[in-house]
C-alpha cells in the first residue's frame, strides 16, 4: 500500500483524525425502533467503498485475520444515515453510534465498531490514516466479519466516511 502522507499532507490528515466528536452537540433521538431506509445504501459510492474494503481487507490478511464482507443492506444504510449526518453537521463524529450499535444487534450482530473520516481522495489515504491511528487500527484489527459503508461527498465536493463493522 502505498504511503500518501507527505509532510504538507500529514498535518491536514492528523487534524482530520483528531478532530473532536463532541458530546455536547444536539443528538438524534434515539429509540427502540431502529427501522431504516435500506435505499439509502444505495447513495454510497461503492466503487470507492470497494476500493477501502479492498484495502482493508489485504491488510487483514498480511496479518492472518479473516476478511471482512461488504453489507449493501441495513449496515450500510446505517453508515450512509451517518454519513449524511455528518456532512449535515459538518464535522466527523460518533454521535448516536450506541443507536447504530444497538440496530445491528437487534438483527443479529454479536459486536459493532465504527471509523469516521473526512476529506480524502483516494481509499489508499483514507486507509493509510486509519491503519495509523491507534484506535481506528484497533477497529480495522477487530474481530469482526461484515461491514457496510457510508461514502458520500458533500456539496463542495468532500467525502466524508463512515464504516459500521460487525460480527455475525
């Protein structure tokens, strides 16, 4: 994998990285009803979401962990729902991931993790910047076995990111 973070680069990618997902911000509701509009997975650019998994999924290997599969169903609605959260707020955050969490174990899911980022181009960056943070390299290394992904732009043409892991 080739390593994007160029000394220029690595500042804009550690404050993306160590941007603050604060508790104090208005949250979602949440409640017991974790229905969701499976179309909206359909709103993920998924040759890009492929290309991360992809990535991902050759680093799992190299380290003797299984691969993880794609979800186009209610993991990636809930990531994407997030996603589009996210751009609305205009900052990367965790808010409601216990909403998230919760919906994926009322379907089944024995354990959920999720990464965030914002503002890459390419899956190689975005995937460089995960593998290293420290927390987001525990989420990628976890024992998990399915994943849905939120890839959108917002309007000034900046992705933002969302991956919802889980074990099944």
């Amino acid at each position: 994998m080739k390593n994007f973070l160029k000394s220029g680069f690595v500042a804009m990618v550690f404050a993306c990285l160590l941007a603050s997902c604060s508790s104090d911000a208005p949250l979602e509701a949440p409640s017991n009803n974790y229905e969701i509009d499976l179309s909206l997975s359909l709103e993920t650019d998924w040759v890009f979401a492929d290309e991360i998994l992809d990535l991902i999924n050759e680093y799992r290997i190299a380290e003797g962990l299984s691969v993880i599969e794609k979800n186009k169903q209610h993991a990636s609605a809930y990531a994407t729902d997030h996603t589009n959260f996210m751009i609305d707020q205009n900052r990367i955050c965790h808010d409601n991931f216990s909403f998230r969490s919760a919906a994926m174990k009322d379907r089944g899911a024995l354990s959920v993790g999720e990464i965030v980022a914002y503002g890459y181009t390419t899956a190689d960056e975005v995937v460089n910047a995960w593998l290293n943070s420290p927390s987001h390299l525990n989420s990628i290394k976890g024992n998990y076995n399915k994943a849905g992904f939120g890839v959108l732009k917002n309007e000034e043409g900046n992705y933002f990111f969302s991956v919802l892991f889980y074990k099944m």
